[in-house]
C-alpha cells in the first residue's frame, strides 16, 4: 500500500505536484511549507523526521529551480533519514522500459524519454519534453517544456534546461549549467 504524500513546498510548483500526485495515483495529505500557512499546509520542514515520520509518508520535492542547491542537500538530508520519494510519472508521458528514472523524478504529462537515457535522483521533467536515446541528465535538474535533448546528449547535476531550448547531438554540459529558453546548445561550456 502507497504511503501518503506530503509535498515539500506550498507555492505554485507545490500544487501543480499535487496535481500531478494524484494523477499518478498517489494520495496527497497536505504540504509542508516554512513560509506558507493554511488548512493544508500540515507543518514545517523541521517537523520531518519527528513529527511527521518517515514511517507514515513519502514525499515530494516542489522547491524549484532558483533554489538547486538547497533543494538537493535537502532532499539527500530526508533521503538519510529513511524518507522516500516515489517517481512521479505521469500515465500520458511516453517513457522507454530501457530509460533509468531516479527517485524523486518528476515526468509531467507528453514529455518523452527515449531508451538508454538516465536521469539521476529528483529531476523534473515538464510537459512536452524530448529526452532522445543514451541521454546521461544529473540528479537534480530541471528541463522546462519543449525542451529537446538529441541524443547522446550528458547534462551535469543541478543544471536548468529552458523551455523550447535544443540541445544538440552529443552535448555535454557540466553540472550548474543555465541554458536560456528558445536556444541551441552543442558544447562544452556549460552556460549559453
């Protein structure tokens, strides 16, 4: 039996993972949220781990991409103290048997991911995507919708892929890369 979730983040990006949760099947019991209060929001990030316990609910990370490095030291953090993150994958994304999904991974609906392509631990993957063949994507990144990743293609951790962006066949970026909406990338810099 699925454990209920509680999404880690209250604004925007919280309620479109609630949104997406539950079209994956997922019972959603409320948010945690330092900055937001409300009938849903059921405490604070310091009440993981104690009041709100590993044993009763998986999470959902919904903190965004100006926040990368917190965001992953904290999902590590939870990820420690014995907290899980069930993929959410959306039933309309097209994702290959021979794709490797980490945990915490977010696939929202149409995106597209292609065999052999990996995408490490909590990454989110908006509507529209294209992640082609023997693709290597870092835990933690963000690929904004339309984006489309040929093949072949390697993106380091932490990194931002904008909305409507090419990256080309057999690109590499190095982890923390930034790369604008509606650009094509083909090297080795890492920021466009």
């Amino acid at each position: 039996m699925k454990k209920p979730l509680l999404i880690i983040g209250g604004s925007s990006f919280g309620s479109l993972s609630r949104i997406l949760a539950e079209e994956c099947g997922h019972q959603v019991a409320g948010f945690v949220d330092d900055f937001h209060t409300g009938p849903d929001v059921l405490g604070r990030m310091d009440d993981l781990g104690s009041r709100l316990a590993a044993a009763d609910f998986g999470l959902v990370m919904a903190i965004g991409y100006k926040h990368l490095p917190f965001r992953f030291d904290l999902f590590r953090r939870l990820v420690e103290a014995g907290f899980d993150f069930p993929r959410l994958l959306h039933p309309s994304a097209r994702i290959s048997a021979h794709a490797e999904i980490g945990a915490g991974c977010m696939v929202m609906a149409s995106a597209d991911i292609d065999a052999f392509s990996r995408l490490g631990d909590a990454c989110v993957v908006w509507p529209h995507a294209t992640i082609s063949h023997d693709n290597d994507i870092g835990a933690n990144t963000f690929i904004s919708p339309a984006a489309t990743l040929c093949g072949f293609v390697s993106v380091g951790h932490s990194s931002f892929i904008g909305a409507n962006s090419t990256l080309v066949n057999g690109a590499s970026l190095p982890a923390n890369s930034f790369v604008k909406a509606a650009t094509r990338h083909h090297g080795t810099t890492g920021r466009q």
